[in-house]
C-alpha cells in the first residue's frame, strides 16, 4: 500500500468519524457502534493486537493520541530513523531524573516509527519465566502462534548486507573475539550459538512499521490525535473496596481530548531538563463500553500506562493523596519497578569520506563475558587490559611500555586527557595471569555499530542534546552546556518563537562534519536497578530513574565498555579512524557567523578550541589509564537511554495472568510495561511476540 493511500484512508477514517459522532451540546464524542475491544495506544503492541483481534472476528477500535506516520515526513525513510527520535512533532522528550533524555512516540505505530528497532526473537525460556511470574500456565501453542504471527507479518527484512568498510572490519574482530566466537554473517531470529545479527526492516526505502503491516483491516477503526487521560468505572456500594481484590469493579469510560497536528507542541528547557507538552485544542470526548463482554485493552506503553491509571484511581495510596484523587483500586506496585537498557559507546570520524549508511546491521550477543575487577593496590592499577586472540579476553593485564610513568592519589582523577601514546603495550609484553574462578561474575553483552550518514542526527541528539552531561571535548562541552540555550534566548529577546526543528536546521552544519562518523554501542542487557513512575503536577507522567543503583549495574557497564575500547583501538578497527576532528571547527564557525543573532555570543570559544587544537579522537576521550574506576567515568560520560522503559505494570503484582488489571473486570494491559523483567536483548520481539500472545489468549476467553 503506498503512502499517500494510507494518508487517504487515515484522513477519510477520521473525518467521517469525528462528522458523525461528534456532539457540540455535550463537547463529547459518543459512538455510533459497539466494540469489542478498545486498545489504548497505537504503537508496536498496539497494532498487533488490533491485527488479532480484527482477525478473530472481533470489531477493535484504536485510540492513539498521534497522528499517522504520512502527516510526519521524518518518520517515512531510513535517513530519518535515529534522527526522527529529536522531532518533538512525533517524539515526546521527557528527562528523567537522573538527567537521562528519554523519548516516547507520538504518532502511529509508536517505537517501529520513530526508531530504526531491530527484531530478536525472545526465547522460550524468557517469555515462558515471564508469564508465569503471573501464576498463570505458559501456552506453548499460543506462544508458536504468535512467533509466527509476527515472522509473517513482513515486518522483517532479511537484507544484511554488511555495507562499508566499518560494519564489515567490525563483524570480522568481534567473530574472533572468544566471547563473540560464535558469529554468523547472515541475519537470524534466534539467540542461537551465542551471536544474532540482524538488520532494520527496509522495502523500498520506507520503514514498513508495525502500523503499516498490521492496521489495513475491516474489522479495525483507527482514531487518531485522541489524547486519553483517565477511565471511568462502573461502581456501586456493594463492589466498591479500594482495598479487596475479591471485590472486582468495571470499566466504564474512556474520557479524553481531541488535538490536531495544527495544535503543536511547547518545547520546554529548564537547566538540566528538557521536557515536551503538547497543546489539546479540540474537544473532550467520551467514548464507553456497550458490549457485556467488552474490554479496554491499554497499550500506551510503559511511561503512560500507569500514568493513565493512576489519574483513573488505580496505582499507590501516595499519588491518590498527593492530587486527591479518588481511589477505585489501591495497587502498590503501579508505576514501579521502571527500568530501561542503559547504552553507552564511542563515536569517531571515518577516514574514508563514502562510507554507507548503516545502522544495527551487526548486532553481536554474548551470553557470558567475566568482570574481573581491579587489584587493590595502586600500583597494579597501573595494568592495563588488552584483549589477545591466544588468551582468554576479560582476563589479561599487563604492564603499559611507558613503565616509567608514575601516578599518585591526588592527581589520579586528573588522568582524563586526549591520548598521545599508544593506549596498549606491545603483544610481546602481556603477562597472562588467569584469575577467573567459578565465584567470578559474567554477564550478557550487546555489541552493536551505527556508521554514514545516520550517525550525525544520533550523536547530535545523544550529545549536544544531553545538555547536563560533562563532556571532555571543549567544544562539545561548549555545545552540550549552552549552544541550545544562548540560541533560544538569543530568540527570545527578538521576540521570536523558534521551534525545534528550526534549532535542528541550524545544528545542519554540524551534521555534514559528523556525517562520516561510526560508533560501536553496548548497553547493559539486564539492568537491576530500579526507578518508578509518579505524577507531575500537570498529571504528567514523571520518571524518577535510579541508573546504576545498583553495583551489578556498574560492573555490567565496566564488561561493556571495555570490550568496546578493545575493538574501537585495535589496529583492524582503530586505523579506519581519522585522528582528529579538526574538521567540524570551520562549519562550525562557518555556521555561527551565517546568522547576525548570534554575533557576539561566546564565538572566541570557538577560537581557544582551534588554536589548541585538542579535539580527541573519539567521543568521549578515553582515559590514559583503563581500570574501573576511569572507565566508568567513561560510561557515565556516554551513556543515555536506549527508549525501552518497561515493567510499570508488571505481570503478577499488577496484572495478573489473564493480563487483567488486579480488582477490575475489564481491564488489560498488553505493553511493555507488563514484563517484569526486560529482555536482554533489544526488546522489540519480545513486544512484540507478547502483544500477539496476550490478543490470541484474550481473544480465546
């Protein structure tokens, strides 16, 4: 189906829904049909549900609070895919508060439209531990039958052609890595033999999303820029009992507002904060259950599932309190246990100027990689790590060459400067001391790489965007800190309102310098921490992150991050590297002096940077010495969110194992927010699959 077909059908649907149901007495919007099911949230779960459901026979009526992905250009081409995640249009920015920016989709098909997401099937053991943490039975029919829902689907390309040289050089060094050994060129579904590489899903240079494969049914009605913010229940003094389980009430309604894309979006920077709010012009609307056997099934995802509950009555005695809301269930555990894939890497410029786009098309996995730690003197802190084909890799120290180099106590934490020697010594130098044990601790680790043209939006977005992180580099320091701020005030004073991505046409300049970059990501597979969702006083979904609280965390990041400085400085990896990034300082001043705002505005910075001409190699710098304690600094420098909250609404302690809400008949969840426990691999299968899993078990009763 081409894309302005779909715009027609989407714009046909709309109109003819809103013109026929719309009240203007009651500024509410009343159906003129019965539904059998009403899913809250047209994302990656979303629509596969609606699929299902459509399929079984059953009339689905779709509520996202997006538009449709043709109104939104930069979600329709892979060039856009990382890029799309700054367009506030489309992608909700919300900093959590451990200043980590996380971005949550506004438009139709959710993540599969605003993230270039690849597909790893989720294991039997994975979704079978985790729908038993419900007490219910795992269906092992169901659950092949969802596999291959979404293996039919069309959703998934099997193109993976390892283009460019960096994508190629890389896939060579992690196959001989020994945690990494067991490595396939051609794409695979499973975690088999350790090592899944797969590819963004590409047919004719449009994304084919979630939305566009599973929502062209009959049985299917899509209302777009439908804003829920609470749901109503049917209660009477017999079956009201905030605290009984036993004492089960009903949905009722669903009450909302109506926006369009002509309503827009605030952009809102507060120091440290960065935060997205859509503005709701149009009217509220009501839409409620007619059928006796009818459900509303929410997939607004991990962030706005509980937030839509709790503003509904439902979730902890504390957010009832705080905003006087009346309680319809006491749950505890709504909102809790939020954690997410932390992701952390080194990014650098290509020599070769030609270098292909492309994104997640090696994706390596290991399902052990030891951590051993520190010796406890100061001296043996001197050793480094090196990785070396003939010995065991997370277990070889030696000494640096330069043996005469001396550190103490009170200048070690100053040891954060641009390299000028090599990092590791000779080969003939390593001195192998195995020390790995069966008390010594492994974990899983993710490799995956990002190189051409798609890696400028995404280091603009991780870097320049992360306005409260330190960065090594002056001039990214400069950027990071203030070059979004002095511009908007600079805006300010003329009176003028700059939207976003006006601000990203000016960061133009910039991206053409760093178009020829490459990275090598990882990201923490099993994070132990965690946060929790409240309420802002807005009644906005609040994200109260705890990365690394917990120590198994840190030691993950260490595991992950040293494999990634192994590969980055290798000679096969590292030679592909340009050793400077001198060329991003004349756009960069080329762009400054373009635009009168701006003269005057700290542009001798620029100069200072130039004249010292200390722009490290990769982004950030890595450390003159490697122990735990640097290159966790080094993680903390690079790290943000990789846009996979989960386990707000978890199976077992909020929903239980007819994915229905705990004390409410009918009401269920079917997002990312119901597992427990996120898939240490990238999560989109696991949505994926389970979104097909709980619409076939749902659809059965």
């Amino acid at each position: 189906m081409n894309i302005s077909k779909i715009l027609f059908i989407y714009s046909i649907a709309f109109v003819n829904f809103i013109t026929c149901i719309y009240n203007q007495d009651y500024n509410e919007i009343l159906p003129n049909n019965d539904y059998d099911v009403i899913i809250i949230g047209a994302g990656a779960s979303g629509c596969v549900m609606a699929n299902v459901y459509a399929n079984k026979g059953l009339k689905v009526l779709l509520l996202e609070r997006g538009g449709p992905r043709p109104e939104h250009p930069t979600t329709l081409y892979t060039s856009g895919v990382p890029g799309v995640i700054t367009d506030e249009s489309v992608s909700e920015a919300i900093t959590t508060s451990n200043g980590t920016l996380l971005n949550v989709a506004n438009v139709i098909g959710g993540g599969t439209s605003i993230n270039g997401g690849f597909y790893v099937q989720p294991s039997f053991n994975f979704m079978k531990k985790t729908i038993e943490r419900s007490e219910a039975k795992f269906d092992e029919g169901v659950y092949n039958e969802a596999i291959n829902i979404i293996q039919n689907s069309q959703l998934l390309s099997k193109d993976n052609k390892l283009d460019g040289n960096f994508p190629k050089y890389l896939f060579e060094y992690i196959s001989q890595m020994p945690d990494f050994r067991n490595s396939n060129p051609n794409p695979s579904y499973t975690a088999v033999n350790n090592s899944v590489f797969v590819t963004v899903s590409e047919f004719h240079g449009n994304i084919r999303n979630s939305a566009d494969i599973f929502l062209s049914h009959d049985n299917i009605q899509i209302l777009p820029y439908s804003v829920v913010e609470s749901i109503s229940f049917n209660v009477t003094e017999d079956n009201h009992n905030p605290y009984s389980l036993k004492k089960k009430i009903s949905a009722d309604c669903i009450m909302g507002k109506m926006r369009s894309k002509k309503d827009g979006y605030l952009s809102v920077n507060s120091g440290k904060t960065h935060r997205t709010l859509y503005y709701n012009s149009g009217p509220k609307f009501r839409i409620c259950i007619k059928k006796p056997n009818a459900f509303i099934m929410l997939a607004a995802g991990a962030v706005y599932s509980p937030a839509i509950l709790m503003k509904s009555g439902i979730g902890p005695t504390n957010i009832m309190n705080k905003y006087g809301i009346q309680p319809m269930k006491i749950l505890e555990q709504v909102g809790r246990n939020y954690h997410d894939h932390l992701q952390f890497g080194l990014f650098g410029i290509l020599k070769n100027q030609n270098e292909p786009i492309s994104i997640q098309k090696i994706y390596a996995y290991s399902n052990c990689t030891y951590y051993i730690p520190d010796p406890p003197t100061l001296q043996d802190e001197l050793k480094l790590f090196h990785h070396h084909k003939q010995c065991s890799y997370t277990n070889i120290h030696y000494h640096h060459k330069y043996n005469n180099f001396t550190v103490n106590q009170q200048n070690f934490d100053s040891l954060f400067s641009p390299i000028n020697f090599p990092l590791f010594g000779d080969n003939d130098l390593i001195s192998h001391n195995p020390n790995i044990n069966e008390n010594s601790k492994c974990y899983s680790t993710i490799l995956d790489e990002v190189s051409g043209g798609l890696w400028a939006p995404f280091a603009i977005s991780q870097i320049i965007y992360r306005k409260g992180k330190q960065t090594n580099n002056p001039l990214l320091t400069y950027l990071a800190i203030n070059m979004r701020e002095k511009i908007l005030d600079a805006v300010n004073k003329n009176s003028t309102v700059m939207l976003d991505t006006k601000f990203n046409v000016l960061l133009d300049p910039i991206q053409q310098c760093l178009s020829n970059g490459a990275a090598t990501i990882s990201f923490i597979t099993q994070p132990k921490s965690r946060g929790y969702i409240t309420l802002d006083k807005d009644g906005l979904p609040e994200i109260k992150s705890a990365d690394f609280a917990d120590q198994s965390d840190i030691e993950a990041a260490i595991v992950g991050m040293k494999n990634i400085i192994d590969i980055m400085t290798s000679d096969m990896i590292g030679n592909l590297f340009q050793e400077e990034l001198d060329s991003c300082i004349l756009p960069l001043r080329n762009m400054w002096n373009s635009f009168s705002l701006f003269s005057g505005i700290e542009a001798s910075l620029i100069n200072t940077v130039q004249m010292q001409r200390v722009i490290p190699a990769f982004i950030p710098p890595i450390p003159s010495i490697i122990n735990d304690k640097t290159i966790f600094e080094l993680v903390k420098e690079s790290y943000s969110t990789i846009w996979h909250p989960t386990g707000t609404c978890a199976l077992g302690s909020v929903v239980d194992g007819n994915f229905t809400v705990r004390g409410i008949s009918n009401l269920k969840i079917g997002d990312a927010s119901i597992f427990p426990e996120i898939s240490d691999v990238s999560p989109l299968g696991s949505v994926l699959v389970m979104a097909a899993y709980v619409a076939l078990k749902t659809s059965a009763n």
